[in-house]
C-alpha cells in the first residue's frame, strides 16, 4: 500500500470484528477452471473461521470441498464514498464430523434455500487481510457532485 492513498491496512482482529457484523459476503473458488464468484450469508466461528450453510448436493459444496478459496465481505457507503474490505483466505471444507455438525447447529446460520439436506462448509482463516477507505473523495478537497 502506498503513503497516503486514502486507504488502512486493517489488523486480522479488526477484520474479524468487521466480518461479524455484516450477514453477507461472496465466497471465490474454480469452476470448470475458471473464477466463480457466490455471495452467501455467513456466520463466524469462535476462532475466526468462515462457516457457510448450503444444500449437500449443490454445486458449490462440491466445488469448495478441499479447495482453497477466497472470501471477501464489506460494509461500505456510496454517498460517503467510505467503507471497507476484508478477504479471508484458506482451505473449505465440508464438515462432515456429528458433534461438530451439532455445534454448528447452534450458531444460527440458516441457509437462504433450504434443502432436504444440508451441509456446513468451513473456511479455515489461514490469511486475512483487509483495508479501510479513509476519507474517500474528501481526502484531496474534491467535493462530491452527480
């Protein structure tokens, strides 16, 4: 990042304490060899990891199971041309153990679509990065204007 580019680099505490507060993000992973980008609605876990509920035989699950990919959610307000950005990157994986099944009940993520059934997916936080636009156009004395 350079000097005074109007944007800060965010903590990886600050970027989880961001990402619990909004309920929607977009997972990246490949399909067909190719950049696939999904938004879902999402729930952290206690150590920061990325938990993900969808239909056992969707597309997706199959495609992320075992893969590194790239989630990225963010909060951000045009008017104020403000905001920020936090990705998450590691491995998912299907959770395929009971008792972790079970806990993972417990944390409140419902899927959009429900299925007969259904899977919890988990991204391992094994990078997080994330900035924050400062001041927006307000930052060099430009003024707003349609």
């Amino acid at each position: 990042m350079y000097p005074n580019d109007g944007f800060r680099e965010l903590g990886r505490e600050e970027c989880l304490r961001l990402l619990a507060t909004v309920p929607v993000g977009r997972i990246v992973y490949t399909r067909k060899a190719l950049p696939a980008v999904l938004p879902v609605n999402f729930r952290l876990d206690h150590d920061g990891a990325v938990v993900l509920r969808t239909a056992a035989a969707s597309e997706s699950a199959r495609a992320v199971d075992g893969a590194v990919v790239a989630f990225e959610a963010d909060a951000v307000n045009a008017v104020a041309q403000a905001g920020w950005s936090v990705v998450v990157t590691g491995r998912a994986e299907v959770v395929t153990d009971e008792a972790e099944r079970q806990r993972l009940e417990g944390i409140g993520l419902c899927s959009w679509v429900p299925a007969p059934e259904e899977v919890f997916v988990r991204i391992e936080p094994d990078l997080v990065t994330g900035r924050e636009l400062l001041a927006g156009r307000t930052l060099y004395g430009l003024h707003l204007s349609a």
